[in-house]
C-alpha cells in the first residue's frame, strides 16, 4: 500500500496556487491522474520520486517512509527508485537502447526481456535520436521498469504511440507490473491513452 | 630562429588547460546549477579577466605576486615560492586569465541540457557524481572540446599579463608572443615572421581539428 499526503504551494501561470493531493493507492494498482492543465500533476509525480520536495507532507511506500517533513524524513530520489517515465522521455543522447537498460540494470536477461516486450530488439544498437517518437517513448517506459520498481510514475506515457502499439505494450506493461509488484500512477490528458490500463484515477484540481 | 620560446608557449598553454580542466569544469558544473546571488557575483568576478585590458589583470597580478605583498611575502616565507619572473607565476596569471574560456562555453553547455536527464539517472539511483560522468559530461563533448581549445589558444596568445608578470627572461618567461614583440622591437622582422608563422600553424591546426571534431555538431565549432 503506498499512502500519499502532500501539500505544496506552486506557481503556476495563473499566479500561484496550492497543490494539495490525499490518497492511498493499493499495491500493483494503476491509478491514472488528471486534471486541469498547470495544476501541477507533473509536480505531483516529481514530489514523489524524491526530485521536488513539498512543503508539507508524509509519503509511504510498502511500509517504508520516503517523506514525513515533520519528522525531518526525505529520502533523496536515489533511495527512493521510483520508475520515472518523463514526459520529455529524458533519453540520453550518448547511450544506445541497450546501454539505456544497462544503465539502469545489470540483470542481463531482464533487459532482453524488456527488448522483446518494447518491440525494440532490432533497435538496441539506436541511439535516441535514430528512433521514432513512440520508440523513444517505449524506450523511456523500459528503462523504468528495468530496476523492478515498487513505484512506477509514468508522465504522459503513451501520447507518441499509435492505438495498435499502445494497446499491445500494455498487455505486456501489465504482466512484468504484476510480477514486479509494481504500483503505477500515470498522469494523463485523454481518457482513451490509459484505457484498457488504468484501474481506479485520481483527479487533482 | 630559437625555438625555446616556442616550446614554452606550448608548455605554458597545455599546463593552464590541464589545470583548468581540472578546477573548471566541476567550477561551471556549480555555476550551471540555479543558485543565489552570491553565485551571480563570483561568475561576475571569474568573467572578468574576459573584458578586462591584460595589462591591468597583469598589473594586479603583479602587484599580489610580489615579495612585498602579502600573498608573495607568505608565498615566500612559507614555499619558498616567488611567482614573479618566474614560469610558475606565469602558469598561475595564465590560469586566471584563461579561466572564463574553459568555464563560460561548460557551463552554458550543462545549463542547456534538460533537467530531466540528470533527475532520471538520479531517480534510477545513480550518484550526483555517477551521473555527472556517465551522462552529463558524454553530453556536452563539442562544447568540451571548444572550452580546450579556446583555453589552449588563448593561453598560447597571452602577451600582456605574462609580460607584466614574467618579463622576457631568456628560456623561462619568455614566450613566443614576447618573442615576436622583442624581434621587432630589435628590427629583426625575420625572425618575429617565422615566430608568428609557427604560431599561426599551431593555432590553425587546432581550430581545423576543433571543426573536425564537432563537425556533426548542431552548435557552430566554436560555439
């Protein structure tokens, strides 16, 4: 069970405004978040993974604190090994696909697993600037999933892919997150990008 | 044509760049990170020598250097160091006389990159060290080579600050640029042509190779 309670002020274009989020997300499940556009979703996945810290708030993952700022507990985002799929995909211009999952594992056969699932075998040897966006998108959710994370945060995760892809990249998506035991909270615009694998959603406004 | 003067232009260029390879880059990885005031004025203060008349960086210099101030009066006593006249003193002006060549184009560069690369390495448990090395660097090589080239070259073409600091001392101080300064000075302008004409090939070879080398670079070469 991961419980999350954080309250944050955040500027946003409309001047500033306050990102307050309650929620207790059960294991393994997929929960899609929404909501008006710079209400600070984005935000919320990065107070998360440890790269933005709250103002206020308690984060627990499988029993384990991340965030209690009144107990002065904030793990940093490298104890916390959150899955980051970034909206940018943040793909690192000099590594090629497989030096990508290599990167993030050393478990050898996890990553040609996560090849053959993403599709991606033929292209291992690509950098990102060789593939197409819904390769790099793909490349991005792999890299994510290769160190088994009990949290996954998927930032607009499938917009580059066409329908056909999407919907067989998450037949597979939820087989390894079953298997890992992987909790997902995936930020989305449109309700059709997370159909068939979002199971409960949180809106946030 | 003594070709001493020459080699110590070289020594003198390749010491300042190796040492401020060192010190500058984790120097502009500091700077590029969002931060105070404070960390305005020091980039204020190390952008100086970019803007500032040589001879007046020199004669500062200088006047810090000297046995009679307190820096050289301590550099002195203590090391037994005197950076006056001497080749050292010539590496340490050249180092603070070159620092915004290897500085500005690192920085620029590692602010340019997208937050997001360094906040995925970290998120997948990597070192702010870890990923400075194996992310952050690998991604910024053009501007890297730039930064190496402009501090080697610019240290090569140094003519004020090391006059004022060094002098023309025979097989110490003097370097190729004072060489060229003292041969016509002397009216011997045969030999301050074939000084200039080595410089000139030097300084060529390297942009040429800079050009090569970031010739796939979306950045101009010397950007």
């Amino acid at each position: 069970m991961i419980e999350i309670a954080i309250d944050k002020k955040i500027k946003t274009y409309m001047g500033y405004n306050r990102l307050r989020v309650e929620d207790v997300f059960p294991v393994s499940s997929v929960t899609k978040v929404y909501g008006p556009s710079g209400i600070g979703k984005t935000t919320f996945l990065k107070i998360i993974a440890g790269l933005i810290t709250p103002d206020r708030g308690i984060i627990k993952v499988a029993g384990q604190t991340w965030l209690d700022t009144q107990k002065k507990i904030n793990l940093p985002p490298q104890e916390r090994k959150a899955g980051f799929v970034f909206q940018d995909y943040a793909l690192f211009p000099n590594m090629t696909a497989l030096e990508h999952l290599r990167y993030a594992t050393q478990d050898h056969q996890l990553v040609s697993r996560l090849l053959r699932a993403g599709k991606m075998e033929t292209f291992a040897g690509h950098r990102p600037h060789q593939l197409s966006g819904g390769q790099q998108q793909r490349l991005a959710i792999l890299r994510a999933l290769a160190q088994r994370p009990k949290l996954l945060l998927m930032d607009e995760a499938f917009s580059a892919m066409d329908d056909e892809l999407r919907e067989t990249l998450i037949t597979d998506l939820k087989i390894l997150l079953k298997e890992f035991g992987t909790t997902t909270i995936i930020v989305s615009h449109h309700a059709q990008e997370t159909l068939g694998f979002a199971d409960r959603s949180l809106k946030i406004d | 044509m003594e070709w001493t003067p020459i080699w110590l232009s070289l020594k003198l260029a390749a010491i300042t760049t190796l040492i401020l390879l060192v010190t500058g880059i984790p120097m502009a990885y500091w700077l590029s990170r969002r931060g105070s005031l404070l960390k305005v004025i020091i980039e204020a203060i190390l952008t100086m020598p970019l803007v500032l008349p040589p001879s007046v960086l020199g004669f500062y210099l200088l006047l810090s250097f000297s046995p009679n101030s307190i820096l050289g009066k301590w550099l002195l006593e203590y090391f037994n160091i005197s950076l006056v006249f001497s080749f050292e003193g010539l590496v340490v002006a050249s180092v603070i006389y070159s620092l915004p060549f290897m500085v500005s184009p690192v920085k620029s560069a590692l602010a340019h990159l997208p937050a997001s690369l360094a906040e995925a390495s970290y998120t997948m448990g990597k070192s702010k060290f870890e990923t400075f090395c194996r992310v952050l660097l690998p991604n910024i090589k053009s501007s890297l080579w730039t930064a190496v080239v402009l501090t080697f070259a610019h240290t090569l073409g140094e003519f004020g600050v090391v006059l004022m600091i060094g002098g023309k001392l025979e097989g110490v101080t003097k370097v190729a640029s004072i060489a060229i300064y003292d041969a016509v000075d002397n009216n011997q302008y045969h030999e301050a042509n074939l000084y200039s004409l080595v410089l000139f090939a030097i300084t060529f070879v390297i942009v040429i190779l800079v050009f090569i080398f970031n010739r796939n670079s979306l950045k101009g070469p010397l950007e």
